[in-house]
C-alpha cells in the first residue's frame, strides 16, 4: 500500500483548561484529546466482509520477502462497526510474541497494557522485526507496515482514521519512523524510551500527534530533541515543560498548548533509567502491569481519562510470619512452577490478580492438584476453571475452594515451601495485600 492520499482526519479537539494534577507529581498542562466517537470516519473494504483473517501468527509477502505478525481481532468483532488499529512494536531483542502476550506480566500488559484497557474496542497487530530489531534497511519495514496495513484493511471493518503506533526502544523508534514518513496514515504515535531516529526518518516535516515518554537518566536530551521536532511540527507553543527531580520516584505529564487541532504533543519524563514500564513511588522498579504509562498512552490515543474496563489491580501476597511475599519459583512460567516465599519486590512473579476466585500470575492461575491433601505444594498452571483453582481471601486467608485447606508457609525464610493445610489460625496461614 502506497502512502494513502485520503484526507486526513478531523483531529482531536483539545478543551483549553487550566493546569490540572492526575495524581501526586502527574500534572497536565493542558486538557486531553476529545474522545475518537466523535470523528467521523472512512470505511475500509474489509466493512461488511466475511473476514478470511484470525487470531494469532499471520505471514504475509512484502520487498520479496515473507514476514509476520501477529493479529488480534476483538472477541465480538463486528464487521458493520469500524475498528481502531494499533500496532505495537517490540523492543531490540524482543519479539512480537512478547508484545502480544504481555512478556512475564502476561495479559495484563498485552500489546503495552492497551489490549486490556481496549474494552474490545480495536484491532492490534504485533509485527516482528528482522534480527529482533527495525533496522529498515532501504524503508522496507516502512513498506512491510504498509502491506500489513493494505492486508488487513481489505479483510477486516477499520476506521482509517484511527490507526496508531507505539513501541519501547527500537520500537520507539519504529514508530517515529512511521510519524516520519506516513503522517497521513497515522494518527497518531507513541515512543517510549527510543533512542532517536535509527529506523530512519523519511520527511519528518508533516505534524502527526506525538506522545514521548522517557526516563531522566536515558539520554533525556535525546528524547527531549524528538519531542521538539513534533512541537515545531504540530505548531505548538514552545516551553519549558516540567520534569521529575532525581529520587522523586515519579512522573510528569505535560500536553503542549497552541497545538493545531487534531495534532497534540505529550511529554511525559519520568525518574528512571531506560524502561518501559516504570512504576511511581518505586526507585528503579519496573512492571507492566504496575506502570502509569498504559492508561496514560491510552489516554492520549482514544482521549478517554477513564479508560474503559482497566482491569484488576495487581498485587502481592505478603505473609504475616515471614514479611515475605507469595513468589512464583524462579519467576517460572511452566506449568507446575511451585509456589515459594521472598523477600517482596515488584516483579511480575509476585504479581497477582483476582478475577473472580481465580488469582493470576505470570499468566496461569494459582493450582493445587484435584483434591489435594494437607501438605501438597502449590504451584501455578493453565487456567481452566476447576474449583482446585478457585481461593476464598478473607479476613487475612487464603483457602483453597475445593479442599477447603489454607494457603501456608513452610517457613519464614527465601525459597521457603508454599503448600495449602488444614486451616488453625496461625501467622504462616495469614497473608495481607500489599
């Protein structure tokens, strides 16, 4: 697909506002984006279409070669309603299987935490780049974006004026790439810690809506030098935008005034180092599922402040005898990985969701095996509905629905034994969320 010459989006409509805080430290400095349902839009040949494509790992021709990506359709797609379509782009190392599923943080931070927060609403696509990278060697990871655009548009219901990107790092990159070069074809896009302009930077004059995230200790002047091409380029009013203090253990959210419509710019500095998932009040942690900048990237592509179904809120399980929490061995994601207690911090293997009376980590749910007696270790496993994965927490327990035993602690010491046991009140069966 060519560079699409059809008009470009009626833009955001940007409320002035006065300076307005989101949280401790997270100010704005200006009012975000209207919401997209109020953009009209222009149907793609895939609307009213049986589509021929599905879920998962897709290959497709493109500059003479076979590459991949991997598609995620909503679960109640809909082919009379048009569909916003993000492309989320891996880091150099990463693949498109760690963009789709969430990496170690599982669904919760699939496709950077929007797939979650997407409420059904839009089309993702993972891309996977040559040697783990996006070097686009003569623009042909431009030209591979663009015949995945052409492919999915010709099968599936998309609102051509709703097609974003973002990445962490090299997909940082990728994605300034695509603002560069196909400014009419995207929306808008989202770099996270990208080193600057390694994937090239065809034309790079036009404006598209650009949001920058980046940690203060990462080459800051070079994420601050990608922020102000977009400011030059949207027409917005320069400024001295604020930043986090080293130690504050927090973020600032700036949107630029004087913006053309439809084209804001977002900086968004944070007190950390080169990461795509830092957590506020939490020196140097790093967790998807845990992190600001999802909700806060969401905010800024659909212009929603409360985003749609976020999803339960991770936590840890800390035990009342040990002061340590509920950790997946070795941070292991195979089934039958059992369960140990260590000294708590803020990975994703110590990071648990209720839904329901399932508790979800790593992407399986806490299991013991089919009528489990007092003693039997408990371990993680694929989620299926069984009552030996269900837990009642209440009143400091966790008890196992189908035996009706205790979540227990073997000991109080790292790598100490988890097993579920008869139920007697101790403080090794007592467990606080934290």
């Amino acid at each position: 697909m060519g560079h699409r010459k059809t008009l470009r989006k009626a833009g955001w409509l940007v409320a002035a506002a006065a300076l307005i805080f989101s949280g401790p430290g997270v100010a704005s400095a200006q009012a975000p984006p209207a919401s997209a349902g109020q953009i009209s839009a222009t149907a793609t040949p895939g609307c009213g279409k049986a589509p021929t494509l599905r879920n998962g790992n897709q290959t497709i021709q493109t500059s003479g070669k076979t590459r991949s990506f991997i598609l995620s359709i909503p679960d109640n797609y809909d082919n009379t309603k048009q569909y916003r379509l993000v492309f989320g782009f891996h880091w150099l190392g990463g693949t498109s299987d760690q963009v789709a599923g969430g990496g170690s943080d599982g669904a919760v931070y699939a496709y950077y935490g929007l797939k979650p927060l997407s409420n059904n609403s839009t089309i993702f696509v993972a891309p996977q780049g040559f040697n783990n990278g996006w070097g686009n060697s003569g623009g042909e990871d431009v030209k591979f974006v663009d015949d995945m655009i052409s492919r999915i548009e010709n099968d599936l219901c998309v609102d051509t004026t709703q097609l974003f990107s973002l990445g962490f790092s090299y997909g940082g990159s990728m994605s300034i790439s695509l603002a560069c070069s196909r400014p009419t074809v995207f929306r808008a896009i989202a770099a996270i810690a990208s080193p600057g302009e390694i994937s090239g930077c065809a034309g790079g004059t036009a404006p598209v809506a650009y949001m920058g995230i980046h940690g203060i200790n990462d080459n800051i002047g070079g994420g601050r030098g990608q922020r102000d091409r977009w400011v030059r380029n949207n027409g917005c009013t320069p400024q001295n935008a604020p930043e986090p203090g080293p130690n504050s253990r927090t973020h600032i959210t700036t949107y630029y005034s004087g913006c053309k419509t439809g084209y804001p710019v977002v900086w968004a500095p944070f007190d950390g180092g080169h990461q795509q998932g830092p957590v506020d009040g939490c020196g140097g942690c790093e967790s998807g599922a845990r992190s600001w900048v999802k909700t806060e990237v969401w905010k800024f592509f659909t212009g929603d402040t409360t985003p749609p179904n976020p999803g339960p809120t991770p936590f840890r399980l800390r035990g009342e005898a040990s002061s340590r929490c509920l950790d997946v061995n070795g941070a292991g994601t195979a089934n039958g990985t059992q369960m140990i207690v260590w000294d708590c911090h803020t990975n994703a293997n110590q990071q648990f969701t209720q839904n329901g009376q399932t508790l979800q980590v790593t992407g399986k749910c806490l299991d013991v095996p089919n009528n489990a007696g007092s003693g039997t270790r408990v371990r993680i496993w694929d989620c299926n509905g069984g009552a030996n994965q269900n837990w009642n927490v209440a009143n400091g327990t966790v008890t196992n629905v189908q035996s009706g035993l205790c979540l227990t602690a073997g000991g109080t010491n790292n790598g100490a034994a988890v097993t579920v046991a008869t139920c007697q009140g101790g403080t090794n069966q007592r467990w606080a969320k934290a």
